[in-house]
C-alpha cells in the first residue's frame, strides 16, 4: 500500500506534499518577520536524520516555545535558554481496530 500524503501550507501559500512515514519534521516560526529589528533569518525548514534544529533565545521576557498551535502548552522561553528539536529514535503509529468482515 502507498503511503498517504499529508499537505501542509508553506509560508507564501506553497503547498508541501509528504508521505505520513516520512522521517523529517516541517517548522515555521509563528509571527516571525525578518527585518533588522528582530534579527530573524531562519522563518520555515525541515528538520531531517540525525541534525536537530537549535534555538537560542534573546528574549529577556515574554518568549515561549509551543508545538502545532497548541499554544496553551507553551514552554517558557527566556534567555539564556537554548532549545534542540529533533526526530525521536522510534516512530509512534496510529492505527485502528480492523472491522470483522473487510
């Protein structure tokens, strides 16, 4: 069997097709606009193998860290804290019971 695609939406309205077993994670940075004021360069990218995505916060208050929106789950993140987000080492699955009959 195939394996499904998921679709996400890219910044700029790009549309990303990948399959669900893929061993990479997508990131965008929530409200991230690039000027010299907030000195951000890096907004969206893959986090692929075994090279994590690294973090460090300037924020000397009022910065959190949060995963798929879920922003009542934040974490708080001031400086000098430091952040390294990658794939784990086993994979979950989600799966259902198969119905008597198929």
């Amino acid at each position: 069997m195939a394996a499904l695609l998921d679709q996400r939406e890219a910044p700029g309205g790009r549309t990303i097709q990948m399959p669900w077993d893929a061993r990479e994670l997508i990131f965008s940075v929530r409200e991230a606009f690039p000027s010299k004021w907030t000195q951000t360069g890096l907004v969206f990218g893959k986090v692929k193998g075994d090279e994590p995505l690294v973090i460090e916060s300037e924020n000397a208050e009022g910065g959190v860290i949060f995963s798929d929106g879920m922003q009542h789950d934040a974490l708080e993140f001031n400086a000098p804290l430091r952040a390294e987000i990658g794939l784990a080492a086993v994979a979950g699955r989600i799966g259902w019971p198969e119905k008597k009959g198929r």
